[in-house]
C-alpha cells in the first residue's frame, strides 16, 4: 500500500532557528528538525569549524537532543531494570553513560543518565527520542514520573578553550571534570551545566530554557575564542574520536559486546542481572564474543568510504562500514565497520570496496585522535 496519504510529522524548527540563519548557517533536515550543517562565511565550512573546536572552541546546538527526567520513589531502581548501568550508586551530580537495550541485547539507543539530586535526567539521540518516551512509559510503573522537557535547549561548547571561555561568563564551571555537572544561573536564567561532549574534545553541554538561549549563544560567540559550528564537523569530529552514532554504528542488529561497549555492562550488574537484555548480553560473554566486532580503519589514498561501503579479506566478504569520511586532523580517510572477529585484529590488512574500486584499508584501535577530556586530578 502506498503511503502517499500517510500524514508525515512537521519539520520542527530549533529554538535558536532564526540566531543559525543570522550568523549565515546552511540548515538541513535531520532527526524532524532544521539543523544548521555548516557556516558560510570566513570562518564557515566543515573543515574549518572542524579545525577550530581541536584547537579552539565552538558552539552547537543540539537541542534536537531529547531532555528527559525521571522522578518517584524508586527510581533508580526502576530505571536499573532497563539499563544496564549502575544508576542507583551513581552519586549526585555523576553522570553514567548507558544504553537502552530490547531481550535480545539489541541496542534501543545510547544516552547519559545524570543524578540531579531532585531526579535523574536523561539525555537521549533526537532520532529515537519518541521511541524511548515510549518505551520508558511502556516498561516504568505509573508510580515513577517521566517528564520531557520540551522547552529547553541544549548547546555544546566544545574545544581546548572551552573552560576559559565558559568560566568567563559563568563562574565555577571550570571546577567542574568530565562526566559531572551542576546547577548554575546565566542571565538571571538557572541552566543545567555538564562537562561532556561527543566530540573528543574537552567541553561542556548548557541546559538552558528556550527563551535564554539567545542571548547565551551571543554571549558565548561574542567571544573571539568561539565560533558556531553545524552538523558537518560535529560527524568528523565523533568520527575522529571513534564514538558511535546511533543509527549508523549503534543499532537494534548490534549489542554491547560487538559494538565495544563492554564497559557499560557493570561487573555488578552483569552478576546481578535484573534488567532487560542481560541474559542475550551475559551469553555473549560468556560465548567469548560475537561473530562480528566493531573496528577503526584507516584508508590509504585520499578517497572515503561512506556507510554501506562492504570490506573484503580477499575475495571473501567480512564486514560493512558504518561511518566513514575524510580525518582532517589526520589529513587521510577513517571510517569504523563491523568485520568479522576472525579479521578484527590491529594491523588486519583489508579492501574496501569503493563505487567498484577496492581501496587498501588497515585496522587500527579506536579512538584515531586521542580523547583530551578534563579528568579530575588529571
């Protein structure tokens, strides 16, 4: 049946719409919102937003983001039954990345759950956001509490400047280390502080409501150390630092075992179980592995391989590509693939099978630009 008569949901715009066209943004239609992908102008371009946040700092906005909280008697414990991390020990202001799994151990989506102290909070991919409403409402009690905060924002300011720049305007937020956040005020407005990011790089994400999210962003780029960056160098970038994205290298056909995300599985609640898909992760485990494994590989030349791209041992079909472009840190192509386990080891040569051309491929250990998060003590 065809579904031409089907109603499609609108596109929604971002409450800093209007801020990205201002400062010359191309917008693109991605997860239902029009996203800014790039920048035109002296400073505009994937490569050079990309280059700026290594080495400087830029703004996103990834208020697509779905903001989430979950409030009641009980919650962590009912929460713990659909995640596999330890959420209840997680002290207030922690954060813990985890992941949303069915039975089967198959990946619903990935997120960071938060201890605000009044709740936990959840931020989960824009794309899958309706789905986890969903699936959180369909499995939770009606004793617990499920709120979407609709109406706030999300910024990111990522890169090595990212502290000075935001502790110039809100005091204290350098104190923060990576993977805790805190309550703070811009502007009159209270905002939601976290240092964390999807870029690699040291930085924080801003939970601020939609009618302060102005004046922050022109605050924060009135700053000659920031300049706005979209969609484009944001995907290099989480490229560069081998972070999977949800739809493309994270799906409901990978797991944590073959997706390398074994540390989201906690030694005490891989003995203790409880929650949903731990037995198909647990037989994984104890399997030793997966038939196929998430793995980093560098191209030599300078073409790319794009999602979908199939890799070869010889003439015998081992793997997809499942991100893929140009490292402009590295000045080569990168893409991450799952390949069979037998041909996942580092220094593996392998073809990429490219437009009918096979490009010479290497695998390499994750992440291909190292981390520089801001680690307490560190």
């Amino acid at each position: 049946m065809s579904d031409e008569n089907e109603e499609q949901p609108p596109i929604q715009t971002l409450p800093l719409d209007a801020w990205h066209r201002r400062h010359g943004a191309r917008m693109v239609e991605f997860a239902g919102y029009r996203m800014p992908i790039q920048y035109t102008g002296e400073h505009g371009g994937i490569v050079a937003e990309h280059d700026w946040t290594r080495n400087a700092a830029s703004l996103f906005d990834v208020s697509h983001m779905g903001q989430l909280s979950i409030s009641g008697a009980n919650a962590a414990t009912e929460l713990e039954k659909l995640l596999p991390g330890a959420i209840a020990s997680l002290k207030e202001g922690r954060m813990r990345y985890s992941l949303l799994l069915d039975e089967d151990g198959g990946i619903l989506d990935d997120l960071i759950v938060t201890n605000t102290g009044p709740n936990l909070a959840m931020v989960v991919n824009g794309a899958c956001k309706w789905d986890d409403i969903a699936h959180l409402r369909e499995h939770l009690p009606d004793s617990i509490t499920l709120t979407h905060y609709d109406d706030q924002a999300l910024l990111a300011l990522q890169g090595p400047k990212a502290a000075e720049v935001l502790g110039s305007i809100i005091p204290g937020v350098a104190d923060l280390s990576f993977m805790t956040g805190g309550s703070f005020e811009f502007d009159g407005t209270p905002i939601w502080v976290a240092r964390a990011g999807y870029t690699g790089e040291d930085g924080f994400e801003i939970s601020i409501h939609e009618s302060g999210v102005s004046a922050l962003a022109d605050a924060l780029v009135a700053d000659e150390r920031v300049h706005p960056a979209g969609l484009g160098a944001r995907d290099s970038l989480r490229l560069e630092a081998g972070l999977p994205l949800y739809g493309h290298d994270l799906t409901t056909d990978t797991n944590p075992v073959n997706a390398g995300l074994g540390f989201a599985l906690s030694k005490k609640r891989r003995e203790e179980g409880g929650y949903l898909g731990h037995a198909a992760c647990i037989a994984r485990l104890e399997d030793g592995g997966c038939a196929d494994t998430r793995v980093g590989l560098v191209l030599e030349g300078r073409q790319p391989a794009r999602e979908g791209a199939k890799i070869y041992s010889g003439d015998k079909l081992v793997g997809k590509v499942t991100s893929g472009g140009h490292s402009p840190t590295l000045g080569h192509p990168v893409a991450m693939g799952y390949v069979d386990t037998r041909h996942a080891p580092d220094g593996t040569q392998l073809t990429i099978d490219v437009r009918g051309k096979r490009l010479p491929t290497r695998v390499v250990p994750l992440p291909f630009v190292p981390h520089k998060y801001h680690r307490k003590g560190a």
